[in-house]
C-alpha cells in the first residue's frame, strides 16, 4: 500500500472511533443500565492498533490498550499528536503524519466527573468534516434528507424554526404540526428532529438546549456551551418533570442548528440594511445568497469548524467552494475563532483558490464590513 494509501486507511480508523463514540454515547444515554457494544468503534481501535503495530513499527505492547476502557485513557482522552508516541519517527516523516489536519486535533473524549466517558466537541467536529456517508443515518443526516424533500419554502421556514427553537412545549409542537397539517414530509422531519424530554435542566444561555450540572460540569451538546457570563443561578429551568417538553435531538444541535446560528446572523444583517438576499438558495448549495441593486451576486457560506486544517481539507475534498454565477463568494467564520487562532483565515484560504480569486474566507465581522461597503457604493451610484 502506498504512503496515501496508508494516511487514508488512518483517517478511517478515526472515522469508525468517533462515530462509534458517538453512537456509544446515545445508546448509553437511552439505556444507562446497560453498557453498550458498538462495532464500529471497537473495528475502529483494532484498526489504529494495527497500524500501529505494522506501519508505525510500535511495539507488541501497544495491544494491551485494545480493550476498549484502556483505550480510552491511552489514547481517546489524549490530543491526538501523543497517539502517534510509540510511532517510528522515520514513518512520521515518511508519511507526513505531523502535517495531516487530524495530527493537531484535541482529545477525542473526556471524562465527566460521573465516571461517564463522554465524546468531545473535536471528535464531534472531526467527523462532521469527513466524507457524507460517514454520517448516513444519523439522526442530523436524516433530517437534512426530509428537508430536501420540501418546496423551498418549506424547506426555509420549517429549518429557521428548528435552529430558532431547540425546545418546545406541547403546544408549540401542536401549532407547528398544524402549519404543515397536509404535508406528510414536514410532520415526518418534525416528529424526527423532537424528541421528548422529561427531566428537569437549566435552560442553556448559550445556545436555549438542556443544560445540566453533573458535579463540577456543566453538560449540554457542546463543550463550549460554558463561555456565558450568566450566573447559572439566573437561568431558566426547562422543567420536563412537570410540563409536556420536547427538544431537539443532540446531532441535530451540532451539526444543524449550531452551523445555522451564523447563516441566520448573516441573514438578518442583510434584512436589516434592506438587502435583497436568500437563504440556502438551491436546496443548501450556499447559505445564503445577496443579491445587490446593481446585479452584483455574492454566495455566502458560514461555517463553525473550530480547526482549520478540518475547514481546508472539507474545502479540498469536495473541489473548493460551489462553483457559479456569482461575482464574489465568502467563507465566513465566527470571530472568536479567528482571535484563538490569528492564521486561520490564511489556512482555509489555501484551499479557496480559483481561476477568478473571488473567493475568501473571512470574519464575520470582516464580512458585514463587505457588505456594508458595497452597499454604500451601490448607494452612491444612485
């Protein structure tokens, strides 16, 4: 097997490990009695071994981690750069090991102060960056599914409220299921991206999901669903005990409504300067569309990637940006990600190239100073 060959065979080692993780932690979280077998992590770890083993030139002692709790504390809760610690230096090289984007990524898992391995932000994020059929029926896969079975109406108003509601009461459920009364597709997309939840949780101040303290953590779908200020004290109680709730399933929060929180920020900066603009025009191709007095189109798309090596290789993987009509395209991030790391937009940008250099990734804030630009030219023309 060649040298590409063999970092391809790795990457999917890492793709059975984090879906597994995945998976693990939604069969446990249905039924904490009983502790769950998921092949396709346990396929993924014999994998790594023997790569390991045969390619890194490890010792034989590296299996003792093949049972699946030692694995956890050799390898999945550590960054992923000391997973390659026993490798022969000379392989590293040979194969570029400490140039691929998964080298530089954090720790798969953590361990909550409940004793429950739990997959982390970065594994989530690694494998929502790899190739679509990794996540073919997931929870976030199916859904999108159905809504690309929806008029593009439909498909808008039904996905903006999705991101705008991670909980709803039964009442909301009922309203919402009435405005789609004779379209069979939206109810089924409703009753899968629901779920009922019945315990008690704060309401999250950061993204409105279920939050719950277990020790010294606080538990929701993201690691990083701890940065407000707001004293926990002070938020709100979904109470599911007491009242009929139903929120999103967690897959859903990751990688639909946590990427749709940019889009819609994009969205409403334009409605607020009286931009001519759509959202996920040609069923998600972009995220959304501007259209400008003078007939100039730019092609928006938002991303949340906190690494952006994942970000350059999803770009490379699929040919770069969607090609088209269009004068100028945008990759925009949040702004915070480009302060915990000053070259990200350089990263990406790496694979963003074109014949006609109308395409770059850019801030948030850098963005809005685009579009603020080109509207008061527009403005001035008239």
């Amino acid at each position: 097997m060649n040298n590409n060959g063999l970092v391809t065979q790795l990457r999917k080692a890492f793709q059975l490990i984090a879906k597994g993780l995945i998976k693990k932690q939604d069969a446990l979280e249905a039924n904490p009695k009983q502790y769950p077998y998921v092949p396709c992590l346990n396929h993924g770890i014999n994998m790594f071994l023997a790569l390991t083993y045969d390619v890194g030139q490890a010792g034989a002692e590296i299996f003792q981690a093949a049972d699946e709790h030692a694995f956890f504390e050799r390898y999945l809760c550590r960054p992923m750069q000391e997973w390659f610690d026993g490798w022969n230096p000379e392989v590293l090289t040979k194969l570029s090991i400490r140039e691929q984007e998964f080298y530089s990524r954090d720790a798969f898992a953590f361990l909550r102060d409940d004793n429950y391995y739990c997959p982390s932000d970065a594994c989530c994020e690694f494998l929502y960056a790899q190739e679509p059929n990794v996540i073919e029926g997931t929870d976030e896969n199916t859904l999108y599914e159905n809504l690309k079975q929806l008029s593009p109406e439909d498909y808008c108003s039904l996905r903006q409220y999705i991101i705008n509601n991670p909980v709803i009461t039964i009442t909301e459920r009922g309203r919402l299921l009435s405005r789609y009364s004779d379209n069979s597709v939206a109810k089924n997309a409703i009753f899968h991206a629901y779920e009922r939840f019945e315990e008690r949780a704060y309401r999250c101040p950061d993204c409105g999901w279920t939050m719950k303290k277990i020790g010294d953590r606080l538990i929701c779908h993201s690691q990083h669903c701890k940065t407000s200020k707001k004293p926990l004290e002070a938020c709100e109680i979904w109470d599911g005990e007491n009242e009929e709730l139903y929120r999103l399933k967690k897959g859903i929060m990751r990688y639909i409504v946590a990427p749709g929180q940019p889009e819609l920020e994009v969205a409403r900066f334009c409605q607020k300067r009286k931009l001519d603009f759509s959202l996920w025009p040609e069923k998600d191709k972009y995220d959304v569309e501007i259209r400008f007095p003078d007939g100039t189109v730019w092609e928006i798309d938002a991303k949340t990637y906190r690494n952006p090596w994942f970000l350059k290789r999803h770009f490379e993987s699929r040919g770069g940006f969607p090609t088209g009509t269009y004068q100028q395209g945008f990759v925009v991030i949040p702004d915070e990600l480009k302060r915990k790391e000053s070259k990200y937009t350089q990263i990406v940008n790496k694979a963003l190239k074109t014949p006609e250099d109308n395409v770059r990734c850019v801030t948030m804030r850098t963005l809005k100073i685009e579009i603020n630009r080109k509207a008061a030219s527009d403005e001035e023309e008239e």
